[in-house]
C-alpha cells in the first residue's frame, strides 16, 4: 500500500526557511508526480508545486520565488523548502502522489510561523 | 490563476440526492477533480478527470461536466458523508475551490 508521511518543525520564526520532508513506502517516487499542497486556516487550498518521476519541478507562479521541491531517491523521500516565510505561511502542509489528482496523501502537518 | 467558485454549504437528509457545483473562471477541460475532507484527516480523491470515480470509491458518488461548469453528486446520502468537499483543476497551474460543507438537517 502507497503511504505518505510528512515530518518537519511545527513552528519557524518569521523570515527563516521551512523544511518538510515526504517519506514514501510502498512506491518509488521515481514514477509519477509527488507534490505538495497547503491549507490555510479558513479552509482554503493552495497547490504548492511536484516533482516528477525525473526530477523536473513546476511551481505555483505566486511562490516561485521562494519554493524548492528536491527529493533523494535513495531514501525514497523528497523535500519542499520554503523561504522567507510569514505568518501568511501559517498553515497545515500535505504531500501527495499525483502531478494532477493527487490519489495518495500524507496525514498533513501544522506549521505555524510566528516569533 | 483559474478561479473555481462551489456551492455554498449544503445542508441534507441521509437519504437524499445532493449536487456540488463548481464553476471555473475559464475551460478546463475535463482535468477536474473532486476530494471529500472530514475534520482532522487529508483529503480523499473520489472524482478524477471530472466523471471517473477512484479506486474503491462507492457508485453513490458521480461526477460530470466539462469546460467550465461541473457537478459532483451523492445519491443517496449518508451520514458518513459528512464532510467538506472540494474541486480542484490541473489544466492550468492547479487551484482548488473554497470548499462546500455538507451538513445534515
């Protein structure tokens, strides 16, 4: 079975970096799309970016400026590092598999930004 | 961005037959998808490609649509269903709905 975990401090202070990282079993994220998606409080949903099957990257054009989506395959895990946040950030974070639909989500985690 | 504007919250009676609508600002093609979120859990895929149910998804669940305006029906309800239900289109750079909330009467 496909499974998705993410992991990652719940709290970084204002203008320093987010780092989460998607741990995947039961599938090699070297096929498919894996992505991260964020929900905001109040409900609503912001596509972030993924990373492919290859490697390559597309990101939401509103974040270009700060996002990265890297991963190691080795480890079957990849990653989204995201800077110069804000308490805009404030939100809870899922990793999914899926350039598209996303089929396979993780449990989601709450990072909050704030000093 | 492409805007998807859903239905408001909705309340029904297990039993009944609902309708989510989702309008988007410009075509999408057929590249919609629907998730059901209950609180505390990720979301769900039940819709993809706006009319084709994943996998273990029950029959009570359809979608339709394309271009612009969809729909997502559960017929019938059931109180399990409980749940905040969202659109989502990857034709262009990937956005969601606000989400409609179905509650029961």
């Amino acid at each position: 079975e496909v499974q998705l975990q993410e992991s990652g401090p719940g709290l970084v202070k204002p203008s320093q970096s987010l780092s989460l990282t998607c741990s995947v079993t039961g599938y090699s994220i070297t096929s498919n799309y894996w992505g991260w998606i964020r929900k905001f409080p109040g409900n609503k949903m912001e596509w972030m970016g993924y990373i492919s099957y290859s490697g390559s990257t597309s990101y939401n054009p509103s974040l270009k400026s700060r996002i990265s989506i890297t991963r190691d395959t080795s480890k079957n895990q990849f990653f989204l590092q995201l800077n110069s946040v804000t308490t805009e950030d404030t939100a809870t974070y899922y990793c999914a598999r899926g350039g598209g639909p996303g089929d396979y989500w993780g449990q989601g985690v709450m990072v909050t930004v704030s000093s | 961005d492409t805007v998807l504007t859903q239905s408001p919250a909705l309340a029904v009676s297990p039993g009944e037959r609902v309708t989510i609508s989702c309008r988007a600002s410009e075509s999408v093609s057929t590249l919609m998808h629907w998730y059901q979120q209950k609180p505390g859990q990720q979301p769900k895929l039940l819709i993809y490609k706006a009319s084709n149910l994943a996998s273990g998804v029950p029959a009570r669940f359809s979608g339709s649509g394309s271009g612009t305006d969809f729909t997502f029906t559960i017929d019938p309800v059931e109180a399990d269903d409980i749940a905040t239900y969202y659109c989502h289109q990857s034709w262009n750079s990937d956005t969601f709905g606000a989400g409609t909330k179905l509650e029961l009467k």
